[in-house]
C-alpha cells in the first residue's frame, strides 16, 4: 500500500480522512495542531531533545539510529493502543513538522499495515502558512453583529442565549481562555499560544453559514494576552451593534458572580487591583481593601467600574464609532430581565 501526498489544508479536505495525526512532539503539539488533530508523537519531548543534542555536537549517524530505535518503539506503542482498533478501510492523514521524516516513518508502517495513508506535503509549515493567509493576508465573508455595553452588563452569557435562539455565536473570550479584562484570567487555565488561538479561531469561522450573521462580543483587539488577527479585526471594527444598559448597582452584582474565583482569591484580588492602569492612590486603595475585608465586593466593583472601566468602554466607543442597531435594558442578576432582554436582542439582530 503507497503513500499519498496532500497539500490542501481547507476543512472540507481534512474532513476527508478518518484521523489527523500530528506526529511531532508533546510540546510541539501543546503551542498549536491543526483542529482536530490527535498527539501520537514518535518523539517525546526529551528523546526529540536528546537526538538534537546528539545530531549537532556528536554525529549525525549516532543520533539517527537513536532516534530510529525510539521512533520505532513510539509507532509500536501507538499501534498496540490508539490504532489497536482501527479497522482495514481506516484513512489516517499524517504530518510533522515539515514533512520529513518523523511524518513519513509513521506514515510508511502504517501503509504496510494496509491503511491507505496520506502525509501532508511541508508538515506543520504548511497549515500554519493557510492560517497565516487566511487571517492576515486575506479578507472575511462573514458579517458580525456585536453585543456591546459596560462591563457586567452580562454579554458572554447573552451570546449564550443567542445561541439557544439559533444564532451563529463567536465566543471570542472562550477561544481565548480569557474574560477580556485584567480580572479576565481564569483560575487555573492558562491561555492558549497566539498560534494556537488562532487555529481554534479559523476553525470556528469556518464553521459558521456566510449568509447567516454572527454575533460576537465587542471586544478589543486583543483578549488578555491574545491579538484578535487582522482579518477579523477589519470586520468587527466597523460592526453594527446592539447595546446593553444596565444600572451600576446591578452590574455591579453580576460581576460578582462572574467574577466569583477572584472574589474568593484574596492574592488574586489585590495583584488585579496592583495592574490597574489608572492612578488609584493610597487613600481610595486603602477603602477598597476596606470594602474586601468587609465582603463589600459589589462596592468594590461598583468603585472600579467608576474610576477604571466604564470611562475605558466611552473611550473605546467614542474611538470606534460602531453603527447602532439599537440598545436593551436589563438587569443582568435577574433571570426573568434576562430572557426578556435575549429575545428583545434577537429581534433586533433579526432586523
């Protein structure tokens, strides 16, 4: 059985096989793979390490028998388990880096075992190099809707209802692992690489019916840590909008709630509030620990909203100047306010 050769990296071309896999090395795969695709790495991190080490300093001979023994054993081991039931029609899709021979190794035993098997001509390369041209080189045929509005007006949850409603919805905050704030990091799970933020981007956009809009937050062009590319940035820079108004007070409350592993994180509560990009002042610090200390948190943030975010968001506002659809008051800690709101937002979007 021979070895095929693609170069088409589109969706509906990786769709066609049964299994996409990355060959390269758990780092590698961890800083970004193609969606989809599963780890089984004929090279580990330290083995991959150790044969460079090896090729550049000793001989190339030495470090190429090495290697062949430990990818030889790592293809066993993956035969003997995540192929062990794999049936005779099964269509792998392998790649590496860039096509050589850690891909081409796997891909040769797993023809001989008789699968029909293709390797992806350039490797890694060459889908980082379609991600790269669509995002950054080329132009979107989506048209967005944004949800816009002060923080803790409760837009990510709206997206969600959205999407009950039948809408295309971009979790933009999701993709990112970030709540959009300097508050937005979550406890414990850290941000995927830019590269790999990216690759979780297009898939979803593609995703998406190009005659049908879709509804994203208003965001900034970057999520924490995490640059929205080029391409979508064009578009949901000059997106119409559909703006939530809620009280102080109450957003205040949702944002409690929201922001409830902070809120229970003293540490992580103080160093947010060190990162502040606005000149707080030893006096109005030392009232909001006074607020934390006595569990005043909707104070707290009602206090930071004030002096930090809401001028942040008439800012951005004023500095973007995006069509508006129309605006929708709620309260975001009232489910009943928050229902009625989601379908008076849907209308809206509908129009």
């Amino acid at each position: 059985m021979g070895l095929s050769l693609t170069h088409d990296v589109s969706a509906e071309a990786l769709a066609r096989f049964d299994m996409l896999i990355d060959v390269r090395s758990p780092g590698e795969f961890a800083e970004d793979h193609a969606p989809g695709a599963v780890n089984l790495p004929v090279l580990s991190d330290a083995e991959r390490a150790e044969v460079g080490t090896i090729y550049v300093q000793d001989s190339r001979f030495r470090a190429r028998r090495i290697g062949a023994a430990y990818v030889a054993r790592n293809i066993a081991r993956h035969l003997e388990t995540a192929l062990k039931d794999r049936p005779g029609g099964f269509r792998p899709l392998v790649y590496c880096w860039r096509g050589g021979m850690r891909s081409n190794a796997m891909a040769t035993i797993l023809s001989q075992v008789g699968w029909p098997t293709a390797v992806l001509s350039g490797g890694y390369r060459t889908y980082r190099r379609h991600v790269t041209a669509r995002l950054y080189d080329g132009a979107l045929s989506l048209r967005f809707i944004l949800l816009d509005g002060h923080t803790g007006s409760g837009k990510t949850e709206m997206l969600g209802k959205l999407a009950a409603r039948g809408f295309q919805a971009l979790d933009l905050e999701g993709l990112a692992a970030h709540r959009g704030s300097l508050f937005g990091a979550l406890a414990g799970r850290a941000q995927p690489s830019q590269k790999l933020f990216e690759s979780r981007l297009l898939a979803a956009l593609d995703g998406f019916d190009a005659a049908q809009p879709v509804v994203a937050e208003a965001e900034s062009s970057k999520i924490g840590e995490r640059m929205i590319p080029p391409a979508l940035w064009a578009q949901l820079a000059h997106a119409p909008r559909i703006e939530l108004i809620a009280a102080p007070a109450a957003r205040a409350r949702y944002l409690v709630g929201a922001y409830r592993d902070i809120v229970e994180d003293r540490a992580a509560l103080d160093a947010a509030l060190a990162r502040l990009p606005v000149r707080v002042g030893g006096e109005r610090l030392a009232t909001w620990r006074r607020l934390a200390d006595a569990g005043d948190f909707a104070g707290l943030a009602e206090a930071v909203m004030a002096l930090h975010y809401d001028p942040a968001y008439d800012r951005s506002r004023k500095k973007h100047d995006r069509p508006l659809l129309g605006a929708v008051g709620l309260d975001p800690t009232d489910p009943a306010s928050f229902e009625a709101a989601a379908d008076a937002v849907a209308a809206l979007a509908r129009a």
